[in-house]
C-alpha cells in the first residue's frame, strides 16, 4: 500500500494551539494507519527511529555547523529506546532529539527549545474508524527568537515540508 500523505489543518483539540501565537512556521501533515492500538507516543518513536539514513547524516551536518554559531548540538534523530515501555517516558525526558512536553495515549507534544528558536512538534491519533483505521497527524510549530533563528529557517523550513512526508510514508508501514 503507497499511503496518501496530506497537508491538513491542526487538529482542533491539538495542544499544539497554545504555541501559535508568535509563530513563525507551521506545518501539518497526515496520514492513515491500520494501527489502531499503538499510541501515539509509541507512533512518534517509530517514526524517528525509522528516519532513513540520509536525513540522520544531515542532522549531524547541522550539528557540526550549527555549533560554529553557538547552538546545541541535537543528536541523531534515530536515538530512540524501542525497547522502553511508554509508560516509563515522564514531563521533560528526552525522546530522540526532543524533550517530552506532554504525553496522552491520542497526543504526544515535544518540544526542542534553543537561542534561536523553539520547535514543538504534536503527534495526534484520531478515534478508530469502523474501517478499523486511524488518522496520524504531525504538527510543527516554529518561533524563532532573532535573526539567526529566521536565517536557519530559510532553509530548514521547505525542507521539513519534504522530510515529514518521508517519515509519515515510512510509519504507515508498520
């Protein structure tokens, strides 16, 4: 099955709300999936660990150029622990490159904050159809601090619009 990937509104009983005012990028995708009974937690570590190859070795490209400017270095986006029950993931632990801002069966909110900007991303799973179905969306929202936060999204911004759509196609595989 090829999946249809879209652009679609923020879910509207998204927390990902609370972090529009100020917004300097927003983005939402979606994207049907069997599985009805994985949360949405457990959805967002599949996605990251299945992150091709190719979009981990740019993270560590910006890592490295990043740091010339005095921001953080991130990680791989694929540092995540399959193996860790949800259950065991609390407020302000990290998940991959992110820190675990709220986690609910049907939403997850994570969150990178740095000097130039922060970055919150939602992971919403919609009720199960009859179809026996779901609808993931992952929504980003970005706001930048300065002007180096607005140069680093001039180039990150179109090319988040390209990875998301990757990593969505590669989730609803599973």
């Amino acid at each position: 099955m090829n999946p249809r990937i879209r652009t679609c509104p923020l879910p509207i009983d998204s927390a990902i709300h609370q972090y529009l005012p100020g917004a300097s990028f927003i983005d939402s995708q979606c994207v049907e999936v069997d599985n009805t009974e994985r949360t949405a937690l457990r959805h967002a570590l599949n996605l990251m660990s299945m992150t091709p190859a190719w979009i981990d070795n740019l993270m560590v490209l910006r890592n490295r150029l990043v740091q010339l400017f005095g921001l953080k270095d991130l990680g791989h986006l694929t540092r995540v622990d399959l193996s860790r029950d949800d259950a065991s993931y609390g407020e302000n632990d990290r998940v991959g490159i992110f820190t675990l801002i709220a986690n609910r069966p049907d939403e997850v909110v994570l969150a990178d904050k740095d000097k130039h900007l922060d970055v919150y991303l939602t992971l919403n799973r919609s009720a199960a159809t009859p179809e026996g179905t779901r609808t993931l969306t992952l929504s980003t929202v970005v706001r930048t601090h300065n002007l180096l936060g607005k140069l680093y999204m001039l180039p990150v911004g179109p090319f988040h619009r390209m990875i998301v759509p990757i990593t969505l196609r590669n989730i609803s595989r599973l």
